[in-house]
C-alpha cells in the first residue's frame, strides 16, 4: 500500500454526498446480478476449488508466492531487496491462510501447504524494514501470524505445534520495535525526513487494526503474550482516527482534517470494517452489533461503489482517494467484523457476500483488485478464500 496523494477536496461536501448518492445507486444497480441470487454450496465449493488450483499452479518452487515481476508505468514504492520480502511475507502468508481455510483434501493441495509450511518457517524470522523510510514489514507480521495461526490450528505433531508458537510469538515481538512513537504502526516513514530506530512516520488506522487482530487470533490459537503497553497505545491510536459516525480516518496525521474526501464514510467503507473489528476484538463497547450492522449493510450496498478503484494501476486516483487494493482487504474484514454478531444475523450476509465473490473470481480462478508486481493475484486469491471459508461455514449453519 502507498500514501495517499493529498490532494484537496475537489467538490463541496454538499456535492460530494449527492455524488456518493448518485454512484452508489449506480453501482448497486450493476451489481444486482452479484446479490440477487443465493449460491449454492456446490458453487461455494467450486469456486474455491478454482482458487485453489491458480494458487497451487501460482507458487514459486520455493513454496512461497509472488516476486517483483510485471512491473508497470507506476509502481509502488519498494527499496531493494527488503519491501520485497515483506511483500512476498505478506503475499505468502494470505495465499497460504487462503489453502488452509479452503479445506482442500486433494494431496496438490496439502503439498503446496507444506512447501509454503517450510518457506514461512525459513522466512519468517528474518523478516525486517526495508531500510529506515519503509516498514512494509508489518504486513509480512500480520500475514505471517495469520499463517502460523491457522498452520498451529491444522497441526498434529506437539512438537511442529510448539514450533509454530515459538515463530508467532517472534513475529509478535519483531512487530512491537517497529511501533510507531505516536502508538500503532504505518508502513512508511518518509514524512519528517528523520530518521530513528523507533518510526516516527505515519502510523494509519488500518494497518495497526490489521496487525492487532493478527496478534489476537495468534493469543487465542497458541496463547501468545502481546506487549498490554504496546497494544494499548496502538488501540488508543485507532480511537484517535476514529470520528463520531465510526469512519476512520486514512492516518494519525489525517486526524486533524477528518472531513477530506478520504476521511468521510465512502473513503473510510473498507477501513471501517477492519477498525471496527479489531476494536471490538478487543473489548471497546462502543462498537456494538448496531454499529457492525450498519457499517456490514453499508458496505455490501456500496460494494460496486468500491469496486469501480479495483484494477485501477495509480492508487488514490479515483473518488474519495479509493484504492483498488482497499477491495478484498475490505471483503475479507467485512467477514472479520460480521463475526461479532449473532449466528443467525450472519446468513444474509454471508450469502450476499459469496454471490460477490463468485461474480468477481477471474476467468484463470485467482481473484485481484490491484497491480502490484506479481503479488496481487495470491493475496487476492488468499483474501478471497478466506471470505469464501466463512460464507460457506455461516451458510451451513
């Protein structure tokens, strides 16, 4: 992910709202077909198998995924060779979350796990930043604990269990230098044009929900022990961003001027999924059911809205500074945040939400929503697996 490019409002917020109004009924209205009819589970199934078969033939011989190939006009920000391990961390850690939770028995499927098992376990703990201005690394921590979660949940050997937790709760520790001195972390540290053992750059609401929730489904798993100073700055941060109508702001910084176009609800439609959900993983009372159904009935609503940045190549370029790599981070999360609710209240959205997903799997089986090098296409497969995991499961039931 990239910073935003900071440009000005370009309407008033009168006219931004009617926009909103317009292409959300715009969008909605293309998306009819997307949410009018309920998947069956063996359609559930046979676009996960899909997913599953790009993956399998998608991974390098490593066992990993992804690599800074197919490059374009515009890249991403990316001193060598680091922000590339941690976008191939990040990149693997989905694509294998997404195998695990697919729950394929074929023996392909089980081999590409074990090959990635050994990459994750070599890799893993070598995991930094890039260089001073760039902490990409905490979405390889974050990637990689959701891995380790779901490798430690599969595991039968008690010794390879024990493995797995020694590897998370290292992740765990690595994440807690790279804190920002404001709480919670970024990805960038180019801002100040200082530079410091501990980022003084741009902890976002995102990426620090992102790596929180991480760390939560790791303690629950295999009882790692999270830094209470550390996780209490990083929440205290999040609520810092957080304005009355629950949109959260893009950064710390952003805080101060909440009602840029990136700021208000139709900027912050796949972010609040991810805040919510984390802030109520971790116990603050003020993101009730009421609040998850809301910002849940919002964002499958607005779906096609969020969907005209997919495969955009310049991130922020189109309205309210939407990214396309906000779209299956957004889907994913969406069910991170629905799970708080109720079993019965999950149906709905898990048959809505799967109807989504198969309409948007890509003709080769992988799903995608931005160019970025040659990662988008398994972590958007891995994104999409693990939403697709939690539809079929909320269905079942």
């Amino acid at each position: 992910m990239t910073h935003p490019v900071g440009n000005q409002l370009r309407f008033s917020q009168s006219k931004q709202r009617a926009f909103v109004r317009v292409v959300a009924c715009i969008a909605a209205s293309a998306g009819l077909a997307f949410g009018s009819e309920i998947p069956t589970a063996d359609q559930i199934d046979a676009a996960m198998r899909r997913g599953v078969d790009f993956l399998i033939e998608d991974q390098n011989a490593n066992g990993s995924w992804g690599g800074p190939t197919r490059t374009k006009g515009l890249n991403i920000y990316a001193p060598m060779p680091g922000a590339h391990h941690a976008f191939r961390a990040g990149a693997s850690g989905l694509a294998l979350s997404g195998l695990i939770d697919a729950r394929d028995a074929r023996p392909e499927a089980k081999a590409a796990i074990a090959k990635a098992a050994d990459w994750v376990s070599a890799e893993l703990p070598k995991l930094r930043r890039a260089d001073p201005t760039t902490t990409y690394n905490v979405w390889g921590h974050a990637y990689g604990l959701r891995a380790l979660s779901r490798l430690y949940r599969i595991e039968t050997d008690s010794s390879r269990k024990e493995h797995w937790a020694r590897l998370a709760q290292e992740q765990v520790d690595l994440a807690g230098r790279y804190e920002e001195v404001n709480g919670g972390w970024g990805y960038l540290d180019v801002f100040d044009e200082i530079t410091t053992q501990k980022p003084s750059g741009m902890p976002t609401s995102f990426t620090t929900a992102t790596l929180l929730l991480a760390m939560d489904e790791a303690r629950r798993e295999m009882a790692v022990k999270i830094s209470e100073p550390t996780s209490r700055r990083a929440l205290e941060s999040i609520r810092a961003q957080r304005t009355p109508d629950f949109s959260y702001t893009y950064s710390f910084d952003h805080r101060m001027h909440p009602r840029k176009d990136i700021n208000l609800p139709a900027g912050s439609l796949a972010r609040s999924q991810v805040c919510n959900a984390c802030l109520r993983a971790y116990g603050d009372a003020a993101v009730n059911d009421e609040v998850i159904h809301t910002w849940a009935k919002r964002f499958l609503d607005r779906e096609g809205f969020l969907s005209i940045g997919r495969k955009r190549p310049v991130p922020h370029e189109t309205h309210f500074r939407i990214s396309g790599y906000f779209y299956y981070y957004g889907i994913y999360y969406f069910t991170e945040s629905v799970r708080f609710l109720p079993k019965p209240a999950q149906v709905e959205y898990a048959q809505r939400l799967a109807a989504i997903l198969i309409a948007r799997q890509e003709k080769d089986g992988s799903w995608w929503d931005y160019p970025l090098y040659d990662y988008h296409q398994p972590y958007g497969t891995g994104y999409a697996l693990m939403a697709l995991s939690w539809c079929r499961d909320a269905i079942a039931e």
